[in-house]
C-alpha cells in the first residue's frame, strides 16, 4: 500500500492514496482526481480506515478458515466413531468351527474359504444313502454331531442322521428356505423368505429364538465371535447376538443383501444386488470401502488376511484389498473426476478402483459357485466346464482342468486334494496342485450349491432335490 506522506501532493477522496499535484489518476486505485481531492487528514483517516478495514477482512478470513478445519475434524470424528461407540457387546465368544467331525457352514468357515487342513477322503464311490425331498434344492447340507441339516425348497429345515439318512426332526417354514444353516454349540441358525432369522435347537428343532428383519432372507448366516452376521432383502447387513438374537448393529447397504457375508477378525465382506462388494467393520458395523464390480456375484464372496475374493457372473475373478479404507465423499469426487479426465484423454490409463489388487479373466465362462482359497492357491469352475488354480497373491495362472460339463456349484479344498461337482452328475477330485483328476464318480443328480466333507464322508444336494452321502 502507498506511504501517507504530508508534503506538497493531492489526496484521492476514495482510498486516501497521496498523488503527485499534476496526476488526473490516483495511483492507489486509478480513480479521476479532479474535483476528488481530499485534505492531508482527511487522507490520513482514510488510510487508517482502510487499514482497519484489511485487518478485520484477515481476522474474518482467518476465522473461517479455522471452523471449516474444526468442522473436518468434528465430522472425521464423527466418521471414526460417533454413535458407533455405543455398539453392544456380543453376550459370547460362539464361533462356527468345522473339524473332524462337522462342517459347520456353506464352505467351511467364517471366511467362506472352502478348504480344510485335513487329511482327504479317498472315495470308493459307494452311495451310503439318499433322501428325496419334494422339491429341487438350491441349498447345501450342513454336519454336526452325527446329523446332516439341510434347508429345502417344501419349505422346511429337516435333520437327518448321517448314519443312514432317516429324518430326525423338521422344522415348517412359512416358504421355500434358500439359506444354508450354520452350526455352533447346539444351535442351527438360518434366514428365512418371511424374513425371519431362526435360532434352533439342532438336537429337537425348537426354537430358541427369531429375530424379525421384515423382508426375505436368502442370505446364509456365519457366527463369529458371539455375532450372528446375515443379510437381508430390506437392503441392511444384520449383526446379532447369537445367544439372545438381539440386534448388534445394522449396516445399510441401499440394496437387496442376498449374499452369504464372508467374515474375518476385522471386517465383514457382502454383495449387494446393485453389483456393490462392501466391507464393513466387524465389531461396529461401519462401511470402510465399496466396490463397483459392474455383473452379479451369485454365490459368497471368500476372505483372508489380505483379500476379499470374488467370482463374478461375468468371468472375472477379482482379489480387493480389503485392509484399504475409503473416506467420506473419497470416490463420489475423487473417483469421478479422475474418470472425467481419463474420458477427456487427460490420463492415459482408467484409474483403478480403492482396493482393486488384480484380476484373472478366463478365455471363456461364466461363474456361478464361490471361490475356495487356500494360502497359496484360488480355485472356481465355470460354465464352460474347466475348473481353475489360480495364485492367491498376484492372480496368475497355475492349471487348468477341462472337466467338459458346466461347474455351478462351489468347490472345496481337503489337504492336497480339491472335490468339485458338475451339472452332468459327476463328482471329481483333483490334485489341489498339479490338477491332474484323481477321480471322477457318479452322483444322483446334478451338483447343487456345494458340498459337506466330513472324514471319510462327502455331503451333498442336488438340483433335483437328493441330499445323499457318498464313501
């Protein structure tokens, strides 16, 4: 700003700036000085004015500076914690475990893995015994404690001994049941198309109690750590006590919820029908990272301590970080823009997805069943009938078995070997390394939705409606 200087000069009647007498212009703000001159005072107190006026449009600014950082803090806050803080804490430890003796959930374990550090059956081939519901299945058999349980489309969750196949018990559903059970401490849980998650008895099939989410279930629960996760057709991921069933948490979703939830210690992993992978918080249902995947995933999503891993309808198979989290607003403006510029021919390469790891794409085929992980292998089958080993880290190509029939079912890793079933009704066992088929024997029917390795002993559905038991 131009000095207030006394001496023999002109004075702006706007901003106060001294001129030399014979300027027609201020050389403050260039306003015509003739007629506009004001006295060396007067001058003087408009500069003092204006200096006020600097200082207090600094303080202002830096004002607002200071409560929009205070409003990030507070809402990052929020984000981290806020009402999350006030989540219950499950009443138990209960975990679904399969061992020697159970298979306890659809593919073996929270993390929907499929695979199993055991020794694996040799088959014969020999057909222990079957039962014929009234309906096709969709389902898969569960074990534990000498009984197999299965979930049916007449509308009933049955017990059977896995002795010789006679009912035990059956529990009458108000509709078609499409969950697969999951076992832990005696009690069968399981969503059903009322809307209802049950907790049952498995030794009589009573209830211990229900939990109402108002809309289909065709999710497939996991319990972990004393939680009961399960999504539900009212678009919401459900946590619930497992032994009380009061609600945990809820986690919203925006659309129908119909996948298995994949869980390990930190996060729970579902699909949602608008093709969105979300990964949410385990203990306190908060959303850490979204996926887009663009086709469906029809069956679960797998998960371990780096990836979630999804078999996508399209033929894909798509490992996600799922240890990276998304911030508030992170990919409706970040994302978008980089996109806006990559279609503008501002950056040569589409930017990628938060989270995306990599991605193994077949020559041909769709993919229905789930993946099964192990720690150095992803295996899944495709409509086109081959079957695929993959490397977990880096999703390279390790074999290819072509097994000539549609692979819809999710296959399971025992030890060294992988069991899958296929739509011509054959069941094979391959070496989990090499892929070189060890067996293939016949099943009564086409393979439904995955398998039950217990001992000796293989459990199955198929689509005709056949739950058997094969040695």
């Amino acid at each position: 700003m131009p000095s207030y200087d006394p001496g023999s000069r002109v004075y702006c009647g706007s901003c106060g700036v001294s001129s030399e007498p014979t300027a027609r212009f201020c050389s403050g703000c260039w306003a015509r000085l003739e007629g506009r001159t004001v006295t060396a005072e007067e001058g003087r107190l408009i500069l003092e004015a204006d200096r006020r006026s600097r200082q207090r449009g600094r303080r202002l600014y830096v004002s607002i500076v200071v409560l929009v950082l205070l409003a990030l803090v507070a809402s990052l806050a929020l984000y981290m914690g806020g009402p999350y803080l006030l989540v219950p804490e499950p009443e138990s430890t209960l975990t679904s475990v399969s061992g020697p003796q159970s298979w306890a959930m659809f593919q073996g374990d929270p993390g929907r893995s499929g695979y199993m550090a055991a020794q694996p059956p040799r088959l014969k081939g020999d057909l222990i015994w079957t039962f014929k519901t009234r309906e096709f299945l969709t389902t898969a058999p569960v074990v534990d404690q000498g009984r197999v349980f299965i979930s049916t489309e007449d509308r009933r969750v049955i017990a059977l001994s896995a002795a010789d196949g006679q009912p035990l018990w059956e529990f009458p559903a108000t509709g078609p049941v499409s969950s697969v059970p999951a076992i832990v401490d005696n009690t069968l849980y399981v969503g059903l198309l009322d809307g209802r998650v049950m907790a049952l008895d498995t030794g009589n099939g009573k209830t211990l109690w229900e939990f109402h989410t108002g809309r289909p279930i065709i999710s497939s629960p996991v319990v972990y750590k004393g939680t009961v996760f399960v999504g539900s057709g009212n678009s919401n991921l459900y946590a619930l006590d497992a032994v009380t069933g009061k609600k945990l948490w809820v986690y919203k979703a925006g659309f129908l919820v119909n996948s298995p939830p994949a869980v390990n210690d930190k996060v729970v992993a579902i699909v949602s029908s608008d093709q969105q992978i979300h990964i949410v918080n385990r203990e306190i249902g908060r959303g850490r990272l979204t996926y887009l995947v663009v086709s469906p995933v029809h069956s679960s999503l797998a998960i371990d301590g780096e990836y979630v891993y999804a078999a996508v309808a399209d033929g894909r198979l798509l490992a996600i970080d799922w240890r990276k989290v998304e911030y508030p607003l992170e990919k409706r403006f970040i994302l978008r823009t980089k996109l806006q510029l990559y279609f503008w021919g501002f950056l040569k390469e589409q930017p990628k997805q938060k989270g995306f790891a990599w991605v193994f794409r077949p020559p041909k085929g769709a993919i229905r069943g789930s993946p099964a992980v192990t720690s150095e292998l992803v295996y899944f089958g495709t409509s086109q009938g081959s079957l695929y080993a993959v490397h977990r880290s880096n999703g390279e190509l390790k074999w290819e078995a072509i097994l000539g029939s549609r692979i819809e079912a999710s296959p399971v890793v025992i030890g060294d070997t992988i069991f899958v079933g296929t739509m011509d009704g054959f069941l094979y066992s391959l070496d989990a390394q090499a892929g070189t088929v060890l067996q293939r024997l016949s099943l009564p029917g086409p393979l439904s939705k995955g398998l039950a390795v217990v001992g000796d002993v293989v459990y199955g559905a198929t689509t005709d409606g056949t739950v058997f038991a094969l040695r």
